[in-house]
C-alpha cells in the first residue's frame, strides 16, 4: 500500500486541492501545532482537516468524499486513451454491413 501523504508539510495557505468527491479546496490556514489544515471548500464551505486529510467532522472517523485527495504525482503519466476512426471503420474491406 502506497505510504500516506504528508498534507500538513505539503499545504500552503491560498493553494488549491480537491476533496476526494472532486470539489475544489481553498487552503486557508495551516495550524502545525494542533495538526490542523483549514480551507473553503465550494459549495459546502469552512471545513478543517486533521494532518493525514481526513476531514476533522467525519463520522466515527471514516474516509468519506469530504476529505482531502493527494496531488497527483508529476512524474505519473497518464494512460493513452484509444481513439477510433468511424470513417476509417466504414471504408474499404471494413465496409461491412446487411441488407435485408
């Protein structure tokens, strides 16, 4: 399993994460002593998080969509998408097709 994230060290005030539901977070204030890291987050509001992103308010303290998602990793490419031609697919011995 992948190690956990340092959100406390990585966080800055006024720099954008997202939750893991994908709602953009304003970071507004990293508290390193409590452990703390508060931001906006759109369409819900003031939220604080504890220093491994989980959300301060979560129930029984379970991940759930509020909680902070990591940065993807720079170096990490993302996979090709495929891509296919309809026209290419309907021309020459690919012409396949039924009259009735």
């Amino acid at each position: 399993m992948d190690e956990p994230f340092d959100f406390l060290a990585f966080c800055q005030p006024g720099m954008t994460l997202t939750t893991g539901d994908r709602r953009p977070v304003r970071i507004t204030e990293i508290d390193k002593a409590a452990g703390l890291i508060r931001g906006e987050v759109a369409m819900f509001g003031a939220c604080v998080w504890r220093a491994d992103g989980l959300w301060q308010d979560a129930p029984c303290g379970a991940r759930g969509p509020l909680d902070l998602a990591p940065p993807s990793h720079p170096t990490t490419a993302a996979p090709e998408q495929r891509r296919a031609s309809v026209v290419a697919a309907l021309e020459g011995p690919n012409r396949h097709f039924c009259c009735d």
